[in-house]
C-alpha cells in the first residue's frame, strides 16, 4: 500500500479536531465516523493511523479486537506537524515543492511547510527570521 500524504493531513487534521477530556480516550474505528475519510477505504485509514502512530505523531494504547485504536493525544511533533500544513495554501505549496523534489517524507513535507509559514510571516512583519 503506498503512503498518501493527503490522507495522514486529514487524519491528523480530524484527530487535532477531537474534543479534550482530561485522562480521557477516544475509541476510534478506522472508516467510521471521524475516521471516515472521504475517498479513502477502511484499509487504507487503519493503515495510515499505524503510520502516523509509527512516526510519533500520536499517542495511543493497544488496539482492540475488531480494529480500533484508542487515541490519547497528538504527541508535541504531531501538533508541530498540523500547525506546518493546516493552511491548504501552505500544504499545496508543500506538496508541489516535495513532489518537484521527487519524494517526500513526513519529515522532510514539515520542514518546507515551516519554510513556507516563515516566509508568510517574514512578509507579512517584515521581521527578517
């Protein structure tokens, strides 16, 4: 199964979108509900939660029987991720400089999400950073 960055922004968009609860958890089935990502299967959503739990972008518990995850939190990374590509400005920017590049790694998509929100603020204070 390939990677889709598209997907693991939505996902983490979605997971970011959650509501807090202190000690709280949220029991998550991959495709249903908050997890139904429009134009991606059920497969394709639990196989990308993996990877961003893989990449320490979230925290979670064990999986339970039948496929759910139940998620605790975005980890510090994961919230520096969102804020590098919610903008869908920013993120189209993102994409076509990686996809010019030839390949792309989370990593590598946050490091030019954060280059392109500096030169935004840059113009918009004129705060040389």
């Amino acid at each position: 199964m390939r990677r889709e960055m598209d997907l693991i922004r939505d996902l983490m968009l979605v997971l970011e979108a959650l509501p807090e609860s202190p000690g709280g958890v949220h029991q998550l089935t991959p495709g249903e509900g908050v997890l139904a990502i429009d134009g991606f299967g059920t497969d394709e959503v639990a196989y990308h939660l993996k990877l961003v739990e893989e990449a320490k972008l979230i925290q979670t518990f064990q999986a339970s029987y039948g496929g759910d995850v139940l998620f605790d939190r975005l980890s510090w990374s994961g919230h520096d991720f969102v804020d590098s590509v919610r903008s869908p400005e920013v993120w189209a920017k993102t994409k076509k400089g990686a996809e010019a590049a030839g390949g792309f790694t989370v990593d590598l998509l946050k490091d030019l999400a954060k280059g392109f929100l500096k030169k935004q603020v840059e113009e918009y204070t004129g705060v040389k950073l």
